[in-house]
C-alpha cells in the first residue's frame, strides 16, 4: 500500500479509529489538540461518539463511564491534562476496565510549556494516580510505529482490562511523516464480547457492579494481590524493545522516542571517529525490558552505558535497575521543551568512555 | 374502617420510631421486652385488630421492612 | 387479604448499612419502585456516588457502576452516550455533587444529558463525620464549623436546583422532601416523572430530596424530621424549578 504523509496527532486520531475505537472524550491542550478536533470530525463518520468535555477530569471519567458499558473508548492529553486525568485512571485500573490514553507530552513541571518534553516518565510507569497500579506504556518513536502500536494498544486494554497508555513527546505529535496503514481496519461489532460490561441484566442475569470500594481490608488486600499477579504476568510477557548496532558495541546508548533518534545520529557521528556505539531503545517503558538492557550492558565490549532523555534524567532509574551496576550508567538530556543536538550527545558519549 | 395488617421483618429493624410517628391508629411500638440481633428493640404491633392498613409505616421506613395487607 | 405495600423488587436483598432513620433507605425505595413500575430494571444502569451512599451499587437490584467522589454525571454522560436506549441514573449527596462534583453536574445539565439525578441534600457530610457542606445552613453546627457556619467565612447555602434550573438543557428539576408519608407520596411522583422525562429523550432531569442526618446533626430520627421541616424547608423552598413539558404545553 501507497505511503501516505500525516501529521502525528491526526495519524494518532485515524489509527484509533482504525482499530475500532468509536468512542473519544477530551479537552483541547497544546500540542495534542489536532486529535480532538480530527476526532470531532472523524468520528461522527463511523457512527461514533465524539464528546469535549468540561475538563479532563471530566473526560477521563466519561472513558471510565464509556468502558464500563462495554466500549473501545480512548482520551488523550498533553501532561498538565494528563496529571488531572491520575484520578480517574486510578479508579479505571482498579475496577479492570480497557481504555486507551494518549499523552503527547510536553514541558513541565506546572504550567511549563507547550515544546516537547519527556518529563512524564516518572508519572506514565510508575502509576501516577493513588494506590498500587500500573498502566502498560507504548513509547513510540515516529508516526509509522505510533499507527502500528494502536491497534495493539485497544488489544492489550481488553486482554488485560486495564489503560493502556501510549506516551510521546510533542514532536512526535506535531511532525508530519509517510504513513503505511499496514493493518485491515477493525470493525467493532467483531470484537469479542465483554460479560463484565454494565448493559443492564434483561432480567436475566443477576446485577453487576463495576467497583473500585473494597472496605474489607482482606478483600481489599485480596483485590491488590490479584492486580500484582496481573501486573507480573505482563512483566513475562510484553516487554517490547529495539537494539541498533549494539552487538560489540563499546558504548549503549539507551534511549525512548524521540531521543532515540537522536541517540542513532550520534551513534553515526562516533562511528565516523571510530567508536562503535548501539542504541538500546525500549518500545514499552512499563514494562521495561530490564533483562534484555542487562545482557546488552553486560557485553565485555561494552564500557559505557549512556541514557539519553527529554527530562532531567528519568528513565535513568530503569536503567540502573537493568544494568545491575556491571557497567557505569549516565546521562545526557535536555528539559522542558529544549531538544538536545546529536553534538551534545555526541560529547556526553566522549566523556562518558573518558575521552 | 378498612382492616389492615402489618408485618415486621424485626431482624432487620433498626428501632428509627419512624413508623411509630406517622401511625395514625398509634398502635406500632418498640418492643422492649427483647432486642434483635443488630440491638434495637425491634417495632411491633399487638393491637393488629386496630390497623386501618393506610401503609404509611412501610412507606416511611427506611429499611423496607414492613409489609402491608388490607382487606 | 391483599398486599398493599411491600419491599420493591428494585431493591436487592442486601441489608441498608444507613444509620437508624436516615432517609437515604426512603429514597432508595423511591427510586427502586419507579424502576419496578416503569418495568425498566432490566434496562436501567445507576451510577452510585461517593459519600454515605457509595455502596448504592449494592442495593438497587439493576447494573451500577460506582464513581469516583463528584465524577458520577461524567460517568452517567459515558454510559448514557454509549447505551442511548438505556435508563441511567445518578444518585449523589451534597457533597459530591455541590461541592466536588459542581462542575460534572453543571455541564452534564448544559449538554443536556439524558440521565436523572437523584440529590440527596441532607445539608452536611455524613460519611466523613458531619463537617460542613455547601449546603450547611447558616449558624447549623458541623464538625468544621463548630459555631456554626459563618456567613461572612463561607458564604450562604447553595441552592443547586435553583441555579440548574437556568440551564437550557435541563428538562425537569424538582425539590421535594420525605418528612411525611405525603412528602413521600409526592416524591414518589417527582422521582417518577423524571425518569419519565429521560425515556421521553427530553433532557437532563434532577430530584432534589430533602434528607435528614440524625447521627450528624444529634438528633432523634423523628426530631431530625421536624428539624428538616422547621430549618431546611426554608431555606430551600419545595417545588418545580423546571419542567419543559410545561413550557412545550404553553
């Protein structure tokens, strides 16, 4: 199929509708807001519901409320709105229902400013609302990957009934790149059915409850536990991640999205001075794909591990997690809104194998 | 003057006295003679000859636990 | 003999853990036997609120969905949006839908959502200890406002039927109470007629129910009533604020 070239955030807006969603709340917010209004437009086309809401408060618990009568519904954001939406993802995680959350991120913290950022990290993989949860994290590198990740986005939220969230900076959202729609559209009405959904009992069935109130400390710890085992079970099995040149590499660069990109340029300009760096690029930033950075770290050729990050220095934790302290681990970034050069890059790379 | 009935389902009063305040017969009482198993002196009626059956008891009580019949 | 009352079928099993004489049981019933009557609780998802009735998604015999504090006309909007043949309700205090939730409320009644929203305003906070509400009269004793509320500290009670009623898309907004087996009879009537509305696609409709708090407010159930009629009634009138098919008979 031809190439097509789109813009990220409408590319974002199209692939949800492609993968059967047909249901969007949300609240204008630079640099996302393209999604809402190709949503506004798009949607009502497939029969579906497009709402904008009073807040993103409000939205998140309309995609709450959407969810639980049994719909593929999605919101998106940029991180102000993001942090007002921890609430309702909170509750979304506990009472196990899909949805699908888009953040196209940008500086902060506060108000900060509407130039791309990774300043969420912190916030997307370590829950982010109240209580012990967790979220599946898609943190894509180009428009290309953001259009194929869709689809196994809304997957991954039914098999698992939990958010599924899908992280960016501004960039990503704001650029324009070809486009291949790999994947046949998917037509709601054949996706597998949802017994847990609140649809009224027809007088059949005896009344159900979507929930997040567990006042008994046992069932309430009970409840925990069994989110935990779920939590584990997707660590197992949906680390997703992409190495470039790192076999016999003498420095790892590790590095999401955006950044990457980055981190693969400069990998080209050390290459050119005799340095063979690879760079180690995590696809899903929870789960993180600890095992596979370990055994890539842990290479005798290997001398230097490098993170490289739109923040003061976030995913830098996993990192060290991955590492295990086999290989010294350090960073070089750019915050709130400032987009670091290949050069700089390039330099921390130097320093970092001590020339 | 209709005759009427009413049934407690004691177990589950709460001993409110709101059935007790709109009785215009005035024949529901608490029961102190025992306590049910939540700890009130549940409501009853001895006097069952004088319920008009107007259910205004069972339409007050917050707890649903009052049937009426009416002749 | 014939039954001529008996618990509603819109009711499960599960015992009320309300306080002796609270009126939230009332309402309950009020509602469960409209759903009854109007033979939709097949149909019917309700959205329980957070407060004293956070566990309504145990008691009414039809599909609920629990919300978080203030966010249940957010979430009756998605539902109702995704099941539009479907009857959705709210049912929330005051200090989730004055307080917390005054923006959900408003805008799901400028949408003109078709759900219907059961108000408990019972003037206080019940669940967390009695503190004050929005709706707290002046001079009426809380556990945060000890001398009672204080005008020039917090302002005077908000009267929310009255400020939804000036929304467009409000289609029905009464005020009724349940001090009295003919209060009753007529919120019966209100609670019904607004569920009638939602069906009909008019619009968003709200109860407002008058309700006593026995245990925060110290009183006896039956001085809570008398209280509620001396004090409440007042300074929140009974009546109709908006009723569209009034307006369309005109």
């Amino acid at each position: 199929m031809a190439k097509e070239l789109w813009k990220g955030n409408e590319a974002i807006a199209e692939a949800a509708i492609r993968a059967g969603c047909r249901c969007y709340f949300g609240y204008p917010i630079t640099p996302q807001s393209e999604i809402p209004e190709y949503m506004s437009l798009h949607m009502p086309k497939v029969g579906g519901i497009f709402l904008q809401s009073e807040s993103e408060v409000a939205a998140i618990n309309m995609v709450y409320g959407a969810s639980g009568a049994g719909a593929r519904v999605m919101t998106s954001s940029s991180s102000p709105g993001i942090s007002l939406k921890q609430e309702g993802i909170s509750y979304i995680c506990s009472a196990e229902l899909p949805a699908v959350i888009v953040n196209v991120m940008r500086g902060g913290p506060g108000l900060g400013t509407i130039q791309p950022s990774q300043g969420d990290y912190f916030q997307a993989t370590r829950g982010g609302g109240h209580g012990d949860y967790r979220v599946i994290v898609f943190a894509p590198a180009n428009i290309q990957e953001v259009v194929d990740l869709m689809q196994d986005s809304f997957e991954l939220a039914d098999k698992y009934r939990m958010p599924v969230m899908m992280i960016m900076d501004g960039m990503i959202g704001q650029m324009m790149e070809p486009v291949e729609w790999k994947k046949p559209p998917v037509n709601p009405e054949d996706l597998p059915a949802k017994p847990w959904a609140t649809t009224g009992t027809k007088g059949i069935h005896e009344p159900k409850a979507i929930h997040s109130l567990f006042i008994d400390p046992n069932e309430s710890n009970d409840h925990n536990m069994r989110l935990d085992a779920k939590y584990q079970r997707i660590m197992a099995d949906e680390q997703r991640y992409e190495t470039s040149e790192t076999e016999d590499a003498e420095l790892i660069f590790v590095a999401f999205g955006t950044p990457a990109r980055l981190a693969r340029a400069a990998a080209r300009l050390l290459e050119e001075e005799g340095i063979k760096a690879g760079v180690f690029r995590p696809i899903t930033i929870w789960p993180y794909p600890y095992d596979a950075l370990y055994q890539a770290a842990a290479q005798d050729s290997v001398k230097a591990v490098v993170t490289v990050e739109m923040n003061t220095g976030q995913m830098i934790d996993d990192v060290r997690i991955a590492v295990r302290g086999c290989k010294p681990v350090s960073f070089v970034g750019q915050a709130g809104g400032r987009v670091p050069t290949p050069q700089e890059v390039v330099a921390a790379a130097k320093s970092a194998l001590g020339r | 003057m209709a005759s009427g009935k009413v049934t407690f389902r004691q177990e589950r009063c709460k001993g409110c006295s709101l059935c007790v305040s709109v009785c215009p017969a005035k024949i529901i009482f608490l029961d102190e003679s025992t306590t049910n198993i939540k700890g009130y002196h549940p409501a009853t009626v001895t006097e069952m000859d004088r319920c008009i059956g107007c259910a205004n008891c069972a339409r007050i009580c917050p707890d649903s636990i009052i049937t009426v019949e009416r002749n | 003999m014939a039954i001529v009352y008996q618990k509603s079928k819109g009711l499960t099993d599960v015992e009320l853990h309300y306080c002796p004489g609270c009126t939230h049981g009332i309402v309950h019933k009020l509602v469960a036997e409209t759903l009854e009557e109007l033979d939709v609780l097949g149909n019917t998802i309700g959205v329980a609120p957070v407060g004293c009735s956070v566990f309504a998604y145990k008691y009414f015999n039809c599909d609920m969905h629990e919300a978080a504090h203030g966010r249940a006309p957010a979430v009756a909007t998605g539902i109702k949006r995704v099941l539009p043949e479907h009857i959705v309700f709210t049912y929330q205090g005051d200090g989730d839908l004055a307080a917390i939730g005054t923006a959900e409320i408003v805008h799901a009644a400028m949408r003109g959502e078709k759900f219907t929203t059961i108000f408990i305003n019972n003037a206080i906070y019940g669940m967390t200890g009695g503190q004050m509400a929005p709706t707290t009269l002046v001079g009426q004793r809380a556990t945060t406002a000890p001398l009672g509320r204080d005008r020039e500290h917090y302002g005077s009670p908000i009267r929310m039927s009255e400020m939804l009623a000036t929304i467009d898309g409000a289609a029905y907004i009464e005020r009724v109470t349940v001090t009295t087996p003919a209060n009753i009879i007529k919120a019966k009537r209100a609670i019904k007629k607004a569920f009638q509305l939602q069906i009909a696609g008019k619009g968003f409709t709200m109860i407002e129910v008058l309700s006593t708090c026995p245990t925060n407010w110290g009183l006896t159930p039956v001085e809570a009533l008398e209280w509620l009629n001396n004090n409440m009634v007042p300074a929140f009138p009974l009546g109709v604020f908006r009723d569209i098919t009034a307006e369309e008979a005109k």
